[in-house]
C-alpha cells in the first residue's frame, strides 16, 4: 500500500468515525431536515450544550456538516446530502445480518 492509498483510507475512517455516535446520528439527521442551533439540538439530544457543541465540532472536523452565522446564533447544515444514502445502506446491512441470523435459527 502506498503512502497516498494509506492516506485516503485513514481520511475515510476519520469520516466514518465521526458518525459513529447515536447523538452525532441524530444530529445529522435533525440538521439534513433543517438548519438548527446549538440550543435547538441539546434541546433534541437529552445531552448538555458543551457535548453537543463537541459532537457539533466532530461532524463539522468531517466535513459532514458546516455552519453559518445568522446574528448571535450558529446554525448547522447538512454538507454533504449523500451521507443520508450511506445511512440507509447501514440500515440495509442491518436487515441483512437480522435475516441471516434469523434463518440461522429457523
């Protein structure tokens, strides 16, 4: 493996890492609906403003979700739609391995 391929597959975990938190999931999910603020997603999320706001800086570090200012407040959007398709291939894989095990039992 070259040191580019190495490069490109750590940038695509780092990607996938940044989804792999149920509050950061709900985050991507209530902001590709519409833009929120930090007060709107604690609000959503059971969690304090200072986890939201890391999980916030996670997914934004990813380049999953980007902001804009409006006033005083920092509202967030979906960057990049398709990550909405990789979650439904992760429910997809999902019902596949409930399926297999399921056969497995019968």
């Amino acid at each position: 493996m070259t040191a580019k391929e190495k490069a490109l597959l750590t940038a695509k975990a780092a990607v996938i890492k940044a989804l792999a938190h149920p509050t950061r999931l709900l985050i991507v999910h209530e902001v590709s609906l519409a833009p929120r603020n930090v007060r709107d997603l604690t609000k959503l999320s059971d969690a304090d403003i200072t986890t939201v706001s890391k999980h916030l800086s996670i997914l934004r570090g990813a380049g999953i979700i980007g902001s804009t200012k409006r006033g005083q407040h920092v509202f967030y959007a979906l960057n990049c739609p398709c990550v909405l398709e990789f979650l439904r291939c992760v429910i997809k894989v999902m019902t596949s391995v409930t399926n297999d095990r399921m056969r497995l039992l019968k």
